[in-house]
C-alpha cells in the first residue's frame, strides 16, 4: 500500500517546525533537505523520507498540543532575542517545542494561544477569517461615550494606513472597557484609543476565539480540553484529528 504523500510545507508545518508559509521561506532559502537533496518549492513527500531543517533530522509528526498561557507583562513574544529580558519560550518551560498564535505586546497581559501545529497558528491568524479576541482596557482618562461610538464604529490609523474594523465595546467601569476584536494589527488597541486622545494602563486578553483565560493566574498554563480542542479545530476550518 502507498504511503500518503504530503506537501513539504504542510508536513514541516504538522511537525510543529514552523507555519506553512515560514516553511516556505525555508525551503526557498535551500534550508530544508529530503533525503540528502536540496529540497524545492511544492514538492511532495512521505513519512519514509528523511527530512532536515538546517540540517537537523526531522521527527516524526507529533501530537497536537494546544495550550492556554497567562503571559505575564514583560515577557517578550519572540523566540529569539538577544535583548529580550525573557521570551515566552523561556517563560513556558513547555517540554515539546510550541509556539504562540497571535502575539501580545510586552506590555501587555493575557491570553495566548501556544501550539505545535502550524497549519492550526495558520488558520488563526488569517485576518479574513476574523476570529473574535477579547480584552479588557483600562485606561488612564474617564471614558466618554462620544468616543467610544467613535471606536465601535472603526477609526483610521494613520501611522499604519489602514482602518481598525468595527468592533464590540462594553464600559465596566469609568476608565475600563470590554473590548472584542476580529484583527490583530500591530499594536491595535493602543493605536485605536489613541486617536480618541487616550492613554492605555493596562491591558489584558481574555479570550480567543472559543478559549478564555479563566482562572490561570500570570505564568500558568493548562492543555486544552478534548472538546475546546475540537471546537477551536472546528471553528479554524480543521480537524484536531491527525
């Protein structure tokens, strides 16, 4: 019986290695080898083949792991940095090597998605798919409405040229709102409340799509559930089933 055969990105990807796309960039920097070769872009291969990323042998594909994490402030979502006071790698200590979907700056607090599948981080951070995010903003001014219409009805961010989609706000309080976004531009939430002429305090992600933080205090984590596993699969258009 004939093995399955897999495109190279996919099966680097279901290995936990990297996204798809990042393999991609890796086999067209000549980076990834099958069987001794230099592999090429789109190519195909089995679980019989020997595969090395930067000429480290590449294990069998491993069980899919997702984990909630409470990045506490300071923790750096980053891998690699020389100048990083601590990763969030580091910070983990998770003993299967995973990754984060969907970052959060260093100053900021909360929920991450950590996972060893790069097909799942893929599928969750493809902005059309607009995948709800919560968090909770405490700023430094008293919130007025006028400006919180402003922000449920989507602002223009001039120092990234484009506009933040609309979005659902709740007031919890006089400085402190309940925030659901469904895209993740790069330093989204400070930018928005900036063009209203406030200032963030803290902020903190409470929820990802269908997971929420709950009780995890900063630094503990938790592996997903069987059925909030299947539900996240289900909901990013995949199988949590190998």
């Amino acid at each position: 019986m004939a093995m399955e055969e897999t495109r190279l990105n996919k099966y680097l990807a279901s290995c936990g290695i990297c996204s798809r796309r990042d393999a991609d960039g890796l086999i067209e920097q000549g980076l990834v080898t099958v069987n001794g070769e230099t592999a090429s872009p789109g190519m195909k291969v089995t679980e019989r083949d020997e595969i090395c990323v930067r000429g480290k042998k590449v294990g069998g594909r491993d069980k899919k792991v997702v984990l909630a994490y409470y990045k506490p402030v300071g923790v750096v979502c980053t891998e690699r940095d020389a100048h990083a006071e601590k990763t969030v790698t580091e910070a983990l200590g998770y003993p299967v090597r995973v990754t984060y979907a969907g970052r959060l700056d260093k100053d900021s607090e909360g929920l991450l998605l950590m996972t060893n599948d790069g097909d799942l981080i893929e599928a969750m951070m493809r902005g059309a798919n607009r995948h709800e995010k919560e968090y909770v903003v405490r700023v430094w001014e008293t919130w007025s409405e006028e400006a919180l219409d402003r922000l449920r009805a989507g602002v223009y961010l001039e120092e990234l040229g484009v506009s933040a989609r609309p979005c659902e706000i709740e007031r919890i309080g006089p400085k402190t709102v309940r925030m659901v976004l469904t895209q993740g531009l790069n330093r989204q939430i400070r930018r928005m409340c900036r063009t209203q002429g406030y200032h963030v305090a803290s902020l903190k992600r409470t929820r990802v799509i269908n997971i929420e933080l709950g009780k995890l205090r900063p630094g503990e984590y938790r592996e997903l559930s069987a059925g909030e596993m299947r539900s996240l699969y289900e909901i990013c258009g995949l199988t949590a089933e190998k």
